[in-house]
C-alpha cells in the first residue's frame, strides 16, 4: 500500500512545484465589446481615453436659449455668439430685453 502512495505523493509534489514556478499573467482580465483591453494606442469609444483629452462642456447657443426660457425670456433667438460670450435677445414683461452668458460649463449670466 505504502509503495503505491509513494509515487502518487512524489506526482502531487512535482506537480505542486510546477505550478508555482509559472510566472503570473500580468492581465486585467477586463474586456470591452469582446475585445482584450490594452493601453497603448487609441481607440475611439473607449473611455477613460489615455491620452487625457475630455471633451470641453462649454455653453452652447441651444443651451444659452433654453437657459433665457428659464429665467423668463419670452420668444429668444440668438443676437451674437463670439468665443466667450453668447448674447441673447427676446421680450420680458412687455420690453425688449438683451441677455448675455458665458461660454462656460452651466451659461453663466453676465449683468
């Protein structure tokens, strides 16, 4: 009995030893759409992008019409758009009114 445990245990040991001597795998084990992912080159879709573009959220004039809607400008169109500023023109309570916002994050209002 003994002359056939031998052998089983010296195979368990070698194979132990053989699994610790495989080097490790350096993968994330994380897929998108079915691919691997890698982190090199570009890829357009895949986000967080690697070389630290983010896209600018700036106002838009869409945004600076539905911001003069909001606070109570009636019938807005578009006066001007320059690259800090965006005006805009329409009626309130009656009055020609002149409504300017910047072209940051959330159309901040300028006096």
């Amino acid at each position: 009995m003994f002359a056939m445990l031998k052998p089983a245990l010296a195979g368990a040991l070698l194979g132990l030893t053989a699994v610790v001597a495989v080097p490790a795998q350096a993968n994330d084990f994380h897929f998108r759409d079915h691919r691997p992912h890698v982190r090199f080159g570009v890829y357009y879709g895949d986000w967080p992008r690697y070389d630290h573009y983010r896209p600018r959220h700036r106002c838009t004039p869409e945004g600076a019409l539905y911001k003069a809607r909001r606070i109570g400008v009636h019938a807005p169109s578009i006066d001007y758009v320059s690259a800090h500023r965006i005006g805009v023109i329409g009626r309130s309570h009656g009055e020609f009114v002149s409504v300017t916002f910047g072209r940051a994050p959330g159309c901040p209002r300028f006096g």
